[in-house]
C-alpha cells in the first residue's frame, strides 16, 4: 500500500488527534456502551500514535548514526 509523504509523516499525529477527540466524546457523551467504546477507541488510538511516533523516531535516529559511522571510517 503506498501512502502521500505528506499523508504518511503526519498519520501518528492523526491518531494521537483522533484518541483526543474520541476521549473527550467519551467523556462527554453517556449514552449506553458508546462512553466505553470511544474511550477505548481513545485509549488505541493514543497508543498507536505513540508507538507509531516512537518508533520512526529511533528508526532514524539509528540511521543518522550509521550514516555518521560510515562517514568517520571513509
């Protein structure tokens, strides 16, 4: 599946908002199990932002490492 740039950069950023949003209904909204769907409809989404952010974090961290390292033996 191929993704935009601009789409795939900011998709943990659309989760994180989309757990916000859906936390917030939660807790607003008291209408038979939907308050404990959307709060865990939050609770994934927060989660899978996160873990999707962190995860591109190191990946390039680690790459600009290897880079610098390839550069110091050249």
């Amino acid at each position: 599946m191929w993704l935009s740039e601009p789409f795939y950069e900011s998709l943990p950023y659309y989760y994180i908002a989309l757990g916000f949003v859906t936390g917030v209904g939660s807790y607003r909204l008291d209408i038979w199990y939907w308050s404990e769907i959307l709060a865990l409809v939050a609770a994934a989404s927060l989660v899978a932002g996160l873990v999707l952010w962190l995860k591109r974090r190191d990946y390039r961290r680690s790459r600009s490492r290897l880079d610098l390292n390839a550069d110091d033996q050249a």
